[in-house]
C-alpha cells in the first residue's frame, strides 16, 4: 500500500484532505504558495516542502488541488514542477475542477514524463473531507487506480472508477450544475415565500415533505434563512466552474440555455461583493434585485 503521499494546494479541501491521510497514517508532505496555510499541517506533522518537485521527490501519490487547469500545469511542468522530482511508480491525482479536455491534454504530457495520472474530483467539503466521507470520481489509467485504491478508500466512503482520463471532470462538472441549480431555486423560493409574508421554514418543510428534497434543502437551506453561511465552497469558485460548464459544453457543441443564465447571475453576484461568501448566499444577492 502506499505509504508517501504529497498533497500540494492547501485550501480549505486539501488541508482538510491533508489532515484526515496524516490521522490515517500516512506519512504526508505539502506545498502550498502561500506557506502559512500549512502551519496547521506542520504541527500535525506533514512535512512542508519548498516546491512541487520536492513533494514528488518525496512522495508516492501526488494530489493536487488547485484553482484551475492553468495552474495544475505550472505546479506540474514549471519551473520546480511536479515532473522535476520524477521517480519509479509516481503516480499523480488532480483533485481540481477542471475542464476535461485540458485534463486529457494534462495527462498526455506527464505521460511523456512516465508518469500516470489520475482525475480524482470530489463532492463534499472540507466538513466531510475531515472524515473521510467524500464521494470521489476516478479516472485514468485503471493499473495506477488500483496501486492507489486503498487510499482513495480512506479519503472517500463511495469511489467511482469511470474510465479514460477526462470521464470524472466531465461528471464532476455535471454535479457542480446541480449544485448551481439547487442553489439558485431554493434562493429563489425562499425569496418568493418571504415576500410574500409566509414563513419559509413551512416552505421547506412541505417541500422536504416530497421527493423534490435534496440535502441542500434539509440542512443548508434553513442556513439561508437565517443568513447563515457556513463557508465550504465560496461562490468565487462556484462562479469559476460555472464558466467551466459553459466552455466545456461550447468545445462539446452544444449550449446549456439554463447555466449558460446561471453563469450570469453568479458573475453579477461575484461583481457585486459575494465572492467570498459560501455558494449559497447567492440567496443575499437574490434578495437585492
């Protein structure tokens, strides 16, 4: 089983990931730009490296966890990048949400490094991270999943192994419409309900009431009523691949009409101050229209 594992992107998801491998026992090593994101790791007892090619020195299973496909491929092929620490058996795992066919592009370049890489996107947060509980799509070259699926077994309680490289950002992207739409229709019921004086705890409790409920509309939605919001995934980021959706669509031929307004609603909400607010206070822009 293996037993060296680098992480490197230390956000709120791949500190969290970080954590929960060194309370599994791994041996971990880091890297994060900004290296006071990793004092918490440090005191835990991950190793801080100085760059992407250190971590590869020093690690079996790479996993990043980054903010786009532009900067999966500078932590890999720049200077001091991933490929630089080249060894026997590494094995790469992108976490980032990214477009598929940049991914496919990705992994044909480290392919020419020998090393495999695997998609590796999530659902769930860091609260769910913390414990091991994500929902993880694979895909890739299956010989390399199967070296490393114990571990992705500790990070997630469901893997999905799909297939070619491209499959799990392709699904990903699909999930991260859902969340999109769900988002945007209970900020917008609750809105309805409340202008028009009706208490939207009953809203919510009707619709939980029928098969239309969704885990957003049992837990996260009463945080929307009460301007609660939990930071987990910022409405920044969601907004990021949203633009994603539209552009993979666009390469694939087809227009998503719906996400395609999405996006522009998020972007005005981004413009507008709520970057940094969990993806579900787009309900605080909805209100303001």
């Amino acid at each position: 089983m293996i037993k060296k594992i680098g992480v490197i992107g230390i956000g709120m998801l791949g500190n969290a990931v970080a954590l929960h491998l060194l309370d599994s026992g791994f041996s971990v090593t880091v890297y994060n730009r900004t290296k006071e994101k990793t004092i918490q790791l440090k005191e835990k007892g991950a190793k801080i490296a100085s760059s992407p090619k250190e971590v590869a020195d020093n690690s079996e299973l790479v996993i990043t966890v980054v903010k786009d496909a532009d900067a999966v491929k500078k932590i890999s092929f720049g200077n001091d990048g991933i490929v630089k620490g080249n060894h026997d058996k590494l094995i790469v795992a992108d976490m980032s949400t990214i477009d598929p066919l940049e991914s496919k592009n990705i992994s044909k370049k480290f392919q020419e490094h020998s090393i495999n890489k695997l998609d590796i996107p999530v659902m769930g947060g860091p609260n769910v991270a913390i414990t091991g509980n994500l929902v993880m799509m694979v895909s890739g070259n299956k010989e390399s999943f199967e070296e490393c699926e114990e571990v992705f077994e500790k990070i997630a309680n469901k893997v999905f192994f799909l297939g070619d490289s491209g499959v799990a950002h392709t699904i990903k992207l699909a999930m991260n419409l859902q969340i999109t739409m769900l988002a945007l229709a209970l900020a917008e019921g609750i809105t309805l309900v409340k202008r028009a004086n009706v208490d939207p705890k009953i809203f919510l409790e009707i619709l939980n009431s029928t098969y239309f409920k969704t885990g957003m509309s049992e837990n996260k939605a009463y945080k929307m009523i009460d301007g609660k919001y939990d930071v987990t995934f910022t409405l920044a980021n969601l907004k990021k691949d949203i633009t994603t959706m539209t552009e993979t669509a666009k390469s694939l031929g087809i227009e998503l009409p719906m996400i395609k307004k999405a996006e522009e609603i998020y972007e005005n909400a981004v413009k507008a101050g709520f970057g940094k607010m969990d993806y579900t206070g787009i309900i605080e822009y909805i209100k303001k229209q």
